[in-house]
C-alpha cells in the first residue's frame, strides 16, 4: 500500500528534497527499477572505468551492445536519438511542472560540414522551443560549432594564418546566426561553459552576443563555473560591463565539469591552476553569486544549474527574503536529467522555474557524453548514495523490495 505521505511544497511555500512521492511521481516502477540498478552499477568504480574502453571495442568488432545501452544508461540519463525521439521525455517532465533543455550532445567533431550540421540542429531546437511552453531555454557549446584547437590559439594569442582567420569567421557567423535565431524567436540560449585555456574566446564571443541580442531581455546566457577562483570575479566585472552598455546580463552559475583534467594540465604545463584550493572555496563562491544575481533580479537573469540540495536550498530562501517571486522569468534552477529528481520535481511543486538538461542525439556519437556522466557522478561525494537512497525510499513507500 502508498502511504500517507505527502508534501505539497506549494502550500508551505518552501520545498522539501526528501519527498519522494512528489520526485519520482513521473516514474513507473520499472523506471525506479532501471535507476537502483544503473546507481548500484555506477557506485562500483571500477566498472565505471573499464566501461568506455570495453564499450567502444565490443561496438568495434559488432556485439550487439548498442542495444543494452539504449535499455539502460542511454534511456536514463538522455531523451532520445532526434529532437522528436524526446517526445515522451518533454511530456513527462512537463507533467511535473519541469521544463527540458534539449542538448544536442555530440562531441569531439573537427570536420567543417559537421560544425554546419550541429549549428543547423541547434536551430531547430530553438524553433522547436517557441512552439512549445514545455521547452523555456536552449543550449549549445562553441566547440559544437568550431574547432577546439582554433579556440586554443585564440586564447594563446598566437597569430592566425589568413585560412585561420578565415575558419574563425566562420564559426562567429554559425555563433551570430544561432543567437539571432534565438532573438528572432524570443527562445533563450545558453552558451556551455568548457576547458579554462579556451574560455576566454568562449567569454568574449558570448559578451558580444549579449551586447546584441539582451538590451531588452535576456536572449544569450554565458555559464561561470565557480570551481575556478576567478569566476566570481569575471559575474560582478560582467555585471558593470552589461550595465555600461546596456544590457541584461544573462548568467547559468554552475560548480564546474573539468576539474580532474584542468588540475592535470596545470600540473604538467607548470602553471598556476585555475581551480578553487578546496570545494568549501567552491561553494562559498557558488553562494555568493546566487546572492550577488538576486540582489540584482532587474540586471541579470541567471540559472542556477545544481545538484546540491544546500544551494537550492539557499536559492529558494534568498527569492523569499528577497520579495522575488518564484517564477520570476530571471531565475531557473535546473539539473541533469536522470539526477536529483528530489530537487528538480520538489522545487517545481513548490512553484519554481526548473528545467533539466535532456542530452539526445545518435548513441554512439553520445556515448562520450554518457560515459563522462557516470565518471564525474562517480566523483561526486555521496552523490549516488544519496540517489539510492532516495530511490530505494520510494520503492519502499509504494511497497516494493
């Protein structure tokens, strides 16, 4: 038998992230059942480090292991193959009151007619989102769009050779042509963050877009990752930048994806790295910022874009002091599809923007995505504890072993 228990965060005001009947209300029991065992697989390391080389072999020499990825890993944490393939995903967070983030999640690309491709993929997403509520921002990474080694240079501030300038004009005008796609369609677009030794052509590049396209409302986002010790920093410059010229500052605060491989480069190019000392610097940043956006709700429009139950916490708690309105268009909470379901559908029956990130494209091509998942998940203290503990909750409320 359900129990009686039950929490409806809207009438209290303040969500609670321990209520699993409101979390997992979206999910069936096969649904729980395929999650407690995908987190018992990925809290074993060792199986999460031996996955991608055993993975792409056994695709290599034609196992039929394509489809137990699909079944699994690939159901949980991505939408589909095709924005149509995200249908069901779209309609069942929606259900919940969350919105979707399609993120075409293809990666590691070089070829120029790929760059074209992925630019005319993430337009379709935009035209997609303006014609549906359930959709409220888009996303994309620069390397989506050009090439890494490109981006290298630029920031190195090495001189390009005229075939270079050429190919750097070609990625600005796929960048101009997505964003005032998204203007024209009154679509939010979020630009990722990556590698610190290519963020800063990354930095300017969005900049340059929010000059353009945000003097009336906010079209263009840039991510700060705050394990990096200047990021807090770069919100307030950018914030007096956005107010000498004019234009709302669109912000997704995130803690950060590149930790493990930015400490190594430094370490073995010899430079200071650009990574906070400890994760109490991180998330002491992380909460400054969140209180630095809410104090400035009319100049900047920001998502907080976390899995940790204390910052939401905190969010939610400087929207009421504050006298913000929840669903104030300048905020949006947001997390991975697949994680923290406790977060995501507890602040949107609280009344909240929420939406999830809803990775999708072909399987194989999202296989790195996938496997960077359960990797970083992995590293995340407690994180897939606190998973299956959750589910283990629900399964256990509606009377399942």
């Amino acid at each position: 038998m359900l129990s009686n228990e039950t929490n409806n965060n809207s009438k209290h005001g303040k969500p609670s992230f321990e209520n699993t009947e409101i979390a997992f209300r979206h999910s069936s029991n096969a649904d729980l059942n395929r999650a407690y065992w995908l987190f018992r697989i990925i809290n074993v390391n060792f199986l999460v480090k031996i996955g991608p080389p055993v993975t792409n072999f056994a695709i290599k020499i034609g196992l039929p292991i394509k489809g137990i990825i699909k079944a699994t890993i690939f159901k949980h944490f991505c939408g589909g193959e095709t924005i149509t393939g995200c249908d069901n995903t779209i309609k069942n967070l929606d259900s919940g009151g969350v919105g979707t983030i399609l993120d075409y999640s293809i990666e590691g690309e070089d070829d120029e007619v790929v760059f074209d491709s992925t630019r005319d993929e993430i337009i379709r997403t935009i035209v997609r989102a303006s014609k549906d509520k359930a959709i409220p921002l888009t996303v994309f990474k620069i390397t989506g769009v050009g090439r890494f080694a490109l981006l290298e240079k630029l920031d190195a501030r090495l001189p390009l050779t005229p075939d270079e300038e050429s190919e750097w004009q070609r990625v600005q005008s796929r960048v101009l042509a997505i964003c005032d796609k998204a203007y024209k369609s009154n679509v939010p677009v979020m630009i990722d963050a990556e590698e610190s030794w290519i963020q800063e052509t990354i930095d300017l590049l969005a900049l340059t877009m929010m000059t353009q396209f945000n003097t009336k409302q906010p079209i263009v986002y840039n991510t700060y990752q705050m394990y990096r010790h200047d990021k807090l920093a770069s919100i307030l410059n950018d914030h007096e930048i956005a107010k000498g010229e004019g234009f709302i500052l669109g912000a997704k605060i995130v803690r950060g994806a590149y930790m493990e491989k930015e400490r190594k480069r430094a370490l073995e190019m010899g430079y200071n790295s650009p990574i906070q000392p400890d994760k109490k610097s991180t998330d002491l940043d992380y909460d400054s910022a969140l209180d630095y956006c809410t104090s400035h709700i009319n100049e900047i429009a920001f998502i907080a874009g976390t899995h940790n139950e204390e910052s939401c916490r905190l969010l939610a708690e400087l929207l009421d002091n504050k006298g913000i309105d929840h669903k104030h268009p300048h905020v949006y909470f947001s997390q991975l599809l697949g994680m923290s379901d406790n977060l995501s559908f507890n602040l949107a029956d609280a009344q909240y923007n929420v939406a999830k990130y809803v990775p999708y494209g072909p399987i194989k091509a999202v296989l790195p995505y996938l496997f960077r998942r359960a990797q970083e998940n992995t590293a995340i203290a407690g994180q897939m504890s606190r998973e299956l503990s959750l589910i283990v909750k629900e399964r256990r409320r509606r009377g399942k072993n």
